[in-house]
C-alpha cells in the first residue's frame, strides 16, 4: 500500500486501477516461478534453485517451436514443457538428496547445462511462435481484469491447500524443519526433497510458457531476470531460508510488493543494476531482521 501510495504521489497514473491490475498481472510471472522457489527452501538443506531461469527460458522457446502459432499443439506444448520442468527439477533434486550435492552448487551447474542446450536445441536462433489462445490466456482481460491473475489464482489456491492441508505438504515442512526427526518418523526424506525440486522445476516451466504468451516471440534469456527476484520474493514472504517454515501466501504478497518496487523504480527512471543493488539490499534488510526476531524468539523460550 505504501508503495502505491508513493508511486502515485510521484504519477498520478500510478493508482488507476488498470495500472495496478498491470501489476498484479506481472507479479503472477514471478508469483509462480517463487512458488518453486519456496518449496525447494522449504525443503531444507540450505535449499535454493538458481536453474529456475534457465528452466523459463528453455521452456519458451521450446514451447514456440512446438506452437507455430497453432491453438491445436497448445495441449502437446504444455505437456512437453512441463515434462522438461520435471526432469531438470528430478535431476536437481537426486543431485542434492541422493549425492548430497550443495544446492547452491547443484542448481548453478543445471542452471549452466539447461542453457547450454537451450541454445544446441534452437542452434542459437529460437523459432516458432505464440498460438492465439495462449495469448489470449496471458494478455487478455475481462474489463480491468486480466486473465492471468485469475491463472495465478488457480495456483495459489492449490499450492496452498496442498502445502498446508495434506500429509505431502506436512512432510515437505517436517523434512525441512528437521531431517533426522522425519526420517525417524517414517519419512523418506530424500524423496520429499527430490519432489520438492521436481515439482520446482515444473513451476518454472509453467511460468516459461505463459511468459511466451505475454512476450510473443521466444527468447534464450527471458527468464535470467527471474532468478534473483525469485530469491527475493521467498525471503520478502516470510520463508524461513533454514527450510521449514512459512507460507506461500506471504510469498504471494511478496511478489506483489517487489513487482510494485520493480514498477515504481522504473518510473523514477532507475537503471537495471541500481535496481539490482535495492534487490541485494532488500534481502539483507528482511534477512537481519528475521535472524534477530528468531534469536528474540529463543531468548524468550530459553528465559
């Protein structure tokens, strides 16, 4: 609210409704990619996937090449997309459970190997292009509505009641909390964390075809802009980057809220790498701030 408010102080046009239905639109793009974001740290393990950008990027150009256009290879463009998603997320996630490879150091190199045959499958010059019922999906509104938020809505509302209504979503939060306390409780943790990642992998995927949608024309980088945003966003919303703790709801608020930042500081005219430095400062500030609330919180338990 705080952010509206400054940046319609600053253009008037700021607060039109349509301006901030705009908005919302485009938090959705990053809203999903975070949501993978969230579950490969909430998984624990100092979790975190930096291959959620090069999973967009492969993702559209591999869904306009299967397109060309056509409403009728939509279906096979979902299906493929999301297959790719879930094989790079399976590979990730047996990296970091089963050879008990960083996460960090797991993603970064998948990040590297999907971008590589990004480009070997599109021989550096993606092709294809967006069908008409896609972009109608993504660019379309029903009055100061946009479709896509309603797209984002379907999300959230699964994410949620899976994460915080099922036996799955308990066990990805007892693993993350503590993977010696869920092992001995039966669960198989290594498997919870590599789904976790799998499913991470789909989410980008996901968020890769409809960014095509919105974009129109397939690009190699289109998702390298997401990664740190999507870091962002799950610190902003309340993840605790231990694992285990936290709510993809405040992950959706979190998201908006950046998306808003990202929008205000293009109209104060401020360039790509200053935004950059706001985003690291960002994360600082919320992460100091959580680190001393937890110390507080132990105090007061040890007191």
């Amino acid at each position: 609210v705080v952010l509206f408010l400054i940046g319609g102080s600053i253009a008037p046009g700021f607060l039109h409704l349509s301006h901030m239905m705009t908005i919302l639109g485009l938090a959705s793009f990053l809203g999903i990619i975070a949501l993978g974001q969230t579950l490969a740290v909430l998984a624990g393990a100092e979790g975190l996937d930096l291959s959620v950008g090069a999973v967009v990027s492969l993702s559209s150009v591999v869904a306009a090449g299967i397109l060309q256009g056509s409403d009728a290879n939509l279906p096979l463009a979902l299906a493929a997309v999301l297959f790719a998603g879930l094989v790079v997320g399976l590979i990730n996630g047996a990296g970091i459970a089963f050879f008990r490879i960083p996460p960090l150091v797991m993603t970064l190199a998948m990040s590297s190997v999907v971008g590589g045959f990004g480009i070997v499958y599109t021989n550096g010059q993606p092709s294809g292009m967006v069908s008409p019922l896609l972009k109608t999906i993504v660019t379309g509104r029903v009055g100061f509505f946009p479709f896509i938020i309603a797209v984002w809505l379907v999300v959230i509302v699964v994410a949620v009641l899976i994460l915080e209504k099922t036996r799955t979503g308990r066990k990805l939060y007892g693993v993350g909390s503590n993977d010696i306390t869920a092992r001995l409780s039966g669960v198989r943790t290594r498997g919870v964390r590599t789904s976790a990642y799998a499913v991470s992998g789909m989410c980008s995927a996901l968020a890769g075809l409809l960014l095509l949608g919105y974009t129109g024309t397939p690009y190699l980088d289109v998702g390298s802009i997401y990664v740190m945003p999507s870091v962002v966003t799950v610190v902003i919303g309340g993840i605790a980057m231990t694992g285990g703790g936290g709510s993809y709801v405040g992950v959706v608020v979190g998201a908006v809220v950046l998306t808003t930042l990202d929008s205000l500081l293009v109209t104060l005219r401020t360039g790509a790498g200053g935004r950059l430095i706001i985003y690291g400062l960002v994360i600082l500030v919320v992460l100091t701030v959580y680190s001393r609330s937890l110390k507080e919180l132990l105090g007061i338990k040890r007191g």
